[in-house]
C-alpha cells in the first residue's frame, strides 16, 4: 500500500500550519485512509505534544533531533524516507527556510535516483528580501523540482517563480465539529470574564506577534487606531489579540501595549497567550478584525465564519481572497482604520448581517470541508486516481493542468 509521507517544515510553532497539518490527518482518518499517512515529527517538539493530546499520533514517525534542532530533524528525515519504497510519494510542508536549502540539497540526488514523486505545501509566499536568498531558494527547488500545492491563488501567484509546477490549490479546511455556530455549552474562558461583564463587544484577533516590516507583517499596530476610532466616536469594544511572542523579551508585545496607552485605549487592549482551545474565543467574539496586509490565506477568516463570526479582513492577499467569495463588503484597506470601524459598526447594525453569514458558512462548509480536503490532497499526490467526476479543490480550479494554464 502507499503511503504519503510528509515533513513539516517546523515542528514546533503552533500556528496555522500545524492545525492544517493535523485537520489533514483527521480528513484521512475520517476518510478510512489513515494506513496511507505518515508524518514525521521531531522528538519532544510541540508537534508531538499537540498532535498526542489531540489522538492523531496514529501516524506519526518520530525522528529523534538534539533539542530544538530542526535542521538535524530534516537530515533524518530525508534519510527515513530513503529507506522507504520508492512508490511512497513525499510532501515536504513548507520547507522554505534558508537554513534548509543546503540539506534539501543534499537530498535531491537520492530522491531522484529513487525515481520518488516529491511536492512541496506552499502555505506562505516563500519570499526573500535579500536577492542571495531568493537565489538559492530558486536554485534549491529547481533541483529538487517538486510538484506545488498552495493554500490560495495569492500564494501561488507569488511562488510559482521559483516552483513554477503547481498542481492545485487546496483551501485550507475547517473541523466544523469544533468551529461551528451551536449554542454556547462551555463557561467563557477566564480571561474573557471580565472584559464580557464589562458590557464591551469583543473584537479577536488571533495571530502571531510579529515584528513590524516582515513579508508576512500581520499588520497588528494597525488594530489600535481602529479601536481609537471606535472610542471617540461613541461605541464601546475591546481589542483582544490572542497568539504567539517569540520576540525577545517580548518586545513585539510590548510595543503594542505603549502603542495602545499612547491612543489611550489601553483599558481596552488585551494580548492574550496562544490557546489550543481557540474555538472557545471565537465563540465569545462579536467580531474578528484581521488587517495582515499579505496574509498567504488567512486561517482566522474561515474559522471565525464557521462559528457564526463576522470577519473584517484585509483587501489583499489570502485574506480579500476568501472574503471575496462570500462577503466583499467587509473587507478594507488594511492601512485605513477609519474604513475599517466603520465596517465594523455596519456589521453590527446591518439587519442583513445574519443572512450574510449564513452565505459565509455554507462556502466554508463546501470549500473548506475537512473530508475533502483530505481526499484532494490524496488525488493531487496519486494515492488515489481522480474520481470520474472533477472534485472541487478550490472554486476556480482542479489539481491538474486547468489551474496550470491560468498561470
């Protein structure tokens, strides 16, 4: 039987591409193809940990590595799966950083001499501000020459210079058992309590901290002059931003938080730590505000519509991609915070914001649903041959040559 064999890029970050990566292994298991998976995971990473407390560790390898050494994680990887038969397809999960380029290298020759399919998962636009990196990313994956999934149009419109071979896009799916609009069974969290009694409206936005000026800035000082916004002109919501600091002494928080004193909304603005329960937070939101400028897909916007949320997003990038579908009217310049607390009241008080969502939740259902995700994935990677009929892997195309000859 084959099998795909995956290695993820990194293995210890939660984020968007671990929650796809494990929604992706629920698909097979719900699709009775769990045998046709392996993940590789780097020993003692938060991938384990997540992936265990979460039972879908059914098919996972683990690749022992020294402490948080993802690069020596990688070599052996490779290795593995040159031991394996040469009919197991291999999907590398965002491979993209620098440091991997020479081990990647390294690996290409065996690859190819096993005759072995290999794809690469393109979940962000894999873009170098400096020309020597854009150079040896260009050079490594011509070698390697893999065949391309992305995550939208945007991202494929920016990588397909230096893996021109894309295969499909694949929209990232949604576990609608846990995101979904049902009546509220679950106490809000603990530090929801006091800014609900308060009588405030949420505003969420779940993100990494990122630092300002990066490819994919997230664009979060942006959210405080909308709430300043907000304040001055009567109405009366609470910022909370609830993810990820890597930053050195958490300075990317810390700049955030003096910003807020500095518009004088700091009673109002609220950085929480990441959460696995993530959808306990949605459920409390009265509305998502995501304003990342080249956000490659935007996770947030279709977990939010799946819980009943209404988003206000970025005109551009994945985010103005998906809103687009659905819902065009409540996406913004992402540098106007004017535009967007005004999006922010229309939907509040716009009668028809109930209808929209409805229209909202039924293209995640189709677009994002968790089954079919898995089952294109299985198409694009020839563990199964194409149903007669064309799946839909995206709105606009299949896995095969139509998206192709739109590029």
């Amino acid at each position: 039987m084959k099998k795909l064999v995956i290695i993820p890029g990194a293995c210890h970050s939660l984020g968007g591409t671990l929650v796809t990566l494990s929604l992706l292994i629920e698909g097979f298991r719900r699709g009775n193809a769990q045998e046709q998976l392996c993940v590789l995971v780097r020993s003692n990473s938060l991938m384990e940990k997540y992936l265990k407390e979460a039972g879908l560790d059914f098919c996972v390898k683990i690749i022992p590595a020294d402490g948080e050494d993802q690069g020596q994680f990688l070599e052996r990887a490779f290795a593995w799966v040159s031991q394996q038969p040469s009919d197991w397809p291999l999907l590398l999960d965002n491979c993209v950083w620098r440091s991997f380029l020479p081990i990647i290298l390294r690996a290409t020759w065996k690859l190819r001499l096993q005759n072995r399919s290999v794809y690469h998962f393109c979940h962000d636009l894999a873009l170098s501000h400096n020309l020597l990196g854009y150079l040896a990313r260009k050079f490594t994956f011509a070698c390697l020459a893999p065949r391309v999934i992305c995550n939208s149009h945007f991202t494929a419109s920016h990588v397909r210079s230096i893996m021109p071979d894309i295969r499909g896009i694949l929209y990232q799916p949604v576990d609608t058992e846990k995101f979904n609009s049902h009546s509220i069974f679950n106490p809000p969290p603990v530090e929801l309590e006091r800014i609900i009694n308060s009588g405030c409206r949420i505003i969420l936005t779940p993100s990494r901290i990122s630092q300002p000026g990066m490819v994919n800035d997230k664009n979060l000082r942006a959210l405080i002059p909308v709430l300043a916004h907000l304040k001055a002109t009567g109405h009366n919501y609470h910022s909370v931003i609830i993810g990820e600091d890597n930053s050195s002494d958490r300075i990317n928080s810390r700049t955030l938080l003096e910003s807020a004193k500095e518009f004088g909304v700091s009673d109002r603005f609220t950085i929480l730590p990441p959460s696995f329960a993530i959808e306990n937070y949605y459920k409390y939101a009265d509305i998502v505000l995501t304003l990342a400028p080249r956000e490659p897909f935007g996770r947030i916007v279709v977990e939010a519509i799946a819980c009943g949320v209404p988003v206000v997003g970025s005109e551009t990038g994945g985010i103005g991609e998906i809103l687009r579908h659905f819902a065009p009217e409540w996406i913004v310049d992402p540098n106007n915070p004017t535009a967007a607390a005004k999006a922010i009241i229309d939907i509040t008080n716009n009668p028809n914001t109930p209808e929209l969502l409805n229209k909202a939740r039924n293209w995640v259902e189709t677009y994002c649903n968790l089954t079919a995700y898995a089952q294109g994935m299985m198409t694009i990677t020839g563990l199964t041959p194409p149903p007669l009929n064309d799946i839909k892997l995206s709105e606009a195309g299949s896995a095969h040559g139509n998206f192709r000859k739109r590029l």
